[in-house]
C-alpha cells in the first residue's frame, strides 16, 4: 500500500465506522430504521421476476439503496458495520485517492433504485468520497410501483398496499358499489385474499343455483353477508383497541381463519359475534400490556437501548 496515502485511508475508514456507530445510536433513539436493503425482500414485496438486461452506464450513487448479499455488512448510507470490512474497503480508498481505474459494479434497478449485486465496497467508499455517479452493469427488474431514494420499509410496505387496492377496486368496482365500504390493510397480500374469500363464498352461492350467479353478485353478498356483519361487531365491542396500529379489515382476514375452525368443532351455528370475541380473547392486546409497550418505547427513545424486562 502507498505510504503517500496509507495514514489518509486508514483515517477514512476510522471515520467512516464512527459515522456508522452514531448512525446506529441515533437510529436506536428514532423510529427511523438504519437497514440496509435486502435485494431478495424487495423483489418478493414488490413482486419483482421480470429480467431485462440494460448494459453499462453511470448511475447515480445516491439511488443505490441495497444489496443482494451483503445488507448486513453496511447500513441504509452504505457506512461498513464492522472492523473485518477494513482491509477491502482501504483497498477501494487506495485507489480512489491514485485515481486508478475500478471494474464497473454490477447493480438490479427496481422502480429506479438500485440493489448491488457485485461492488458493495466500491459504493461504501463512493458514498464516503461524496462521489456522484459510479459506472455500473445494470439490469432491470420489472415493478408497476415507482420508488424514491429516501424511503423507508415501512414507506414501501405502505406503497405496495395502495397498489394492491388500486388493482382490487379497478377489478371489482366495490368502491361504487358500497361507498360506505372500509377495506384497508396495513399488509401485503391481503387484497389478493379477499378476493379469494369472493370466489369461494360464490362458489358455495353456486352449489345452490342452476345457473352460474355472476361475480359482482357474489362479490356483494360476501360484503352484506360476510364482511360487513364482522366488521360492524368488530367496531361495536370496541375490539380494535385491543389491536394498536390494525385496521378493521386486518382482523376481518385473521377472524374469518378462526370462525371456520370453531364451525368445524362446534357446528355451522356458531355465530360471527362469538368468533370475533374469541379471536380477541385468544390474540388480543390487553391494557396494562398496551401501556407496557408504550411505556417500552418511550424508554427506548429516551435511552436509545432496549427495554425487555418490563
């Protein structure tokens, strides 16, 4: 290693692992994650498999938000999380500073952001060196969900729901048809179940018709006669305040799973309201629990450590 720049290196990546650990504190104190992007979490929440190979070109530093394999060796700003990272990451310094020529890294685009798949050192230096383009090897990997460079997990999370919403009211039209309707979820995936929860409540309308009852008159018994009857106890004992942060659908999902087990023990007489109280005895919070959590994560804001034993 060039003894010109050996002390400056050194001096980098001292700072950048400092950086990294107030990072961390400061993160511990916020309800801001720190968290490097998982390439393989992100494909499989946005449903990502459609390949398109783009070739060589500059892409902006700032839009490389995660990994394919190496999410848990450097934060959300690429800073390297442990001592062991040094002698690579020097390396990639080293040649920085003589301003030699590094091999392009190789990155997945997803809805404009990028998702390392070879170079991570070279985009920790990068970032660290303020560097704004890097050449890069990109493919692309197909998402109808646009994303930004600043955006948190729970941001995407909350982006791919909107999405799914949208498909689901474009396909079924329920938004006109009951107005007054209140499906929101606070997970993925939930709009594709209901939908299934339709097809079989027409299915089992079907075993009793001669002809075939089309799908927008299914789809609103199951509403009359399903959702609706669940979701009207459920705001009527009052049963979201024993699921903080949860919405009346999300229950619904996880009531209707319980209600078809207690029918099978205790026969199909077995009412809505009966399951809905026992869903909430078995899985919800009580109070001096919910108090504890709140009082957890305020000691954790404060103190920026974890809280486990209360």
């Amino acid at each position: 290693m060039d003894n010109n720049y050996y002390s400056q290196v050194q001096n980098d990546f001292d700072r950048a692992r400092m950086q990294e650990i107030f990072s961390n504190i400061f993160s511990l104190m916020s309800t801001e994650d720190d968290e490097l992007f998982s390439l393989n979490e992100v494909r499989s929440l946005l449903k990502s498999n459609k390949l398109t190979y783009r070739g060589m070109m500059p892409i902006e530093v700032s839009k490389i938000v995660g990994s394919e394999g190496r999410y848990r060796d450097f934060n959300r700003r690429f800073l390297p999380k442990s001592p062991h990272l040094r002698s690579r990451w020097e390396s990639i310094d080293m040649a920085h500073y003589k301003q030699k020529n590094l091999p392009p890294i190789s990155v997945y685009e997803i809805g404009g952001l990028y998702f390392v798949r070879d170079g991570n050192h070279r985009v920790s230096v990068a970032k660290s060196q303020s560097v704004e383009f890097i050449d890069a090897e990109v493919s692309s990997l197909n998402s109808e969900i646009p994303l930004h460079s600043k955006m948190r997990k729970k941001e995407m999370i909350k982006a791919v729901i909107e999405y799914e919403k949208k498909l689901f009211f474009a396909k079924t039209n329920l938004d006109q048809l009951r107005p007054e309707q209140r499906i929101e979820f606070t997970s993925v995936g939930r709009y594709d179940e209901i939908l299934m929860h339709i097809s079989c409540h027409k299915y089992y309308l079907n075993e009793k018709q001669k002809e075939e009852i089309p799908f927008e008159l299914a789809m609103l018994s199951w509403y009359d006669n399903v959702f609706n009857p669940i979701f009207i106890v459920i705001t009527k004992e009052n049963i979201l305040s024993r699921f903080p942060n949860r919405t009346p659908a999300d229950l619904y999902v996880w009531i209707v799973h319980t209600w078809d087990t207690l029918k099978r023990q205790y026969g199909h007489d077995y009412s809505i309201r009966e399951a809905v109280l026992e869903y909430t005895k078995s899985h919800g919070i009580g109070f001096l629990k919910i108090i504890g959590g709140i009082t957890r994560k305020l000691l954790k804001n404060l103190l920026g450590i974890g809280i486990h034993s209360l």
